[in-house]
C-alpha cells in the first residue's frame, strides 16, 4: 500500500494540477476572470507540489514527466490565454480588428514548444532556458486581480495595443535563448542559492505590501537576477581558466 501512494502520489497532485487549469478555463469563459485567476495560483501549488513530492518520494517516472507537460499545457498555455482573450474583449476596440483578440492563443502555442523542449533539451537540468510557463501564467493571472485591488487601472491593463505587445514579446520570452535560474533547492548552501533567497526575500517583501501587484515587479526581477547570476557564474569561469593558464 505505502509503495503504491509513493509511486501515485506526485501523478495525483498533477492531476489536480490539470483539474484546476480546466476549471480555471471554465470560469475565464463566462468573464469571472478573478476566479480564472486564483485557478492558475491553485495550479501553481499544485505543480510546484507534484515536484517537490517526486525528488522527496524518489519517484520520478517518463509518464510522470509527460504527465507534468500535459497538465502544464492547460493550467499555464491555454487557460492564461484564456484570460488574455477576455481582457482584449474588455479593452476598447477603437481602431484595432476584432481579428487581432485571437493573438491571445498564441500564447498557448508558444508554451507549447516550450514545453516540448524542455522535455528534450538537457541543458535544462539545473536552470530553464527560457521564461518558464507558470512564471508566465502567474504574471498574467495577476492582471484580473490587479484591476479589482486598485480602482482606475484599467485604462492602462485594458489598453488593447499594450495587451497584444504585451502577449508578442512573452511568447517570444517563452522560446527565447535566455538561461533562466530554478527555483528548487538542490542544497541548503547559502553562497550557492544567493540569488534563489533573494528573490524569496524581496518577493515575500513585495507581495506583504503590494499584494498582487507585485507579481509583474517580481517577474522581472526574477528575469534580472538571473542574467546577473549568469554573468557572476562565466566570470568565475573565466577567471578560474585564466589561473589555470597561468
């Protein structure tokens, strides 16, 4: 019995992954978009759990990892999509084709060749290369809940050119070249996780204060830390080749 719930359990917690991403679409489509929203944190968890419950049960499997990418594809593709095509219908359509609101599903296109080469590509082992799918369906679940944290913001979120320049260049982060840091701790070592606690700690800061308006501060942040890890992380190297050939 213990040895079939270690081998089930992180399946399960994905599973609710996915459930949570359906019924997160569900609501986006009859414009509760705040309900959407929270759908994509509860994923979130969820995702961040089937994990975490895999290294600690030492139960990894090939269909828990497809499995993963599946769920992945609704929770953090389409449903924030989703989202995004509802917010271009509630933004003015003064001057722009109704045609131009279905750029919103390029979003789960492009997390979909994300997804498929992060399943192939082992330089993704330790980091992400490129903008993972939960840290952009995150941002964009924060956008709903923005708008009902603060009242006059919607001539800025619901601006329908910032909304489709906006959805271009995260689809173009998602495939981007860019090495990104992950966020699973492989070790306690303080010097080896600098970056990953800092960004825990200004963004444990941000949210206390901002609530969910941090979120896109945070993004970014998490984007800037890890460029500035990369170029500390080719300086050591170098610096260590240049002793070496000395």
């Amino acid at each position: 019995m213990r040895r079939r719930v270690k081998k089930h359990l992180p399946n399960a917690i994905t599973c609710a992954n996915l459930f949570s991403g359906c019924v997160g679409i569900v609501f986006a489509f009859q414009d509760n978009l705040v309900i959407a929203s929270y759908a994509i944190f509860l994923a979130a968890i969820f995702d961040f759990f089937d994990g975490f419950a895999s290294r600690v049960l030492n139960s990894t499997s090939c269909i828990g990892k497809d499995l993963d990418s599946l769920a992945d594809m609704v929770s953090f593709g389409f449903l924030p999509s989703a989202i995004m095509y509802e917010l271009l219908l509630q933004a003015p359509q003064t001057g722009i084709s109704t045609w131009l609101n279905f750029i919103a599903f390029l979003i789960p296109v492009f997390s979909a060749l994300r997804l498929a080469k992060f399943n192939t590509d082992t330089r993704q082992a330790e980091s992400f290369i490129g903008l993972p799918t939960p840290a952009n369906a995150i941002l964009i679940a924060s956008f709903p809940l923005i708008l009902e944290q603060y009242d006059g913001l919607d001539r800025y979120i619901l601006n329908p050119y910032g909304l489709i320049s906006f959805i271009i260049v995260m689809c173009i982060l998602l495939v981007a070249e860019i090495p990104l840091m992950s966020l699973k701790f492989k070790n306690r070592d303080f010097n080896k996780n600098f970056y990953r606690y800092l960004l825990l700690l200004f963004s444990a800061i941000l949210i206390l204060f901002f609530k969910f308006a941090a979120v896109p501060v945070v993004i970014v942040m998490y984007i800037t830390l890890s460029l500035i890890q990369l170029k500390f992380a080719d300086d050591t190297i170098m610096s260590g080749s240049h002793r070496k050939s000395a």
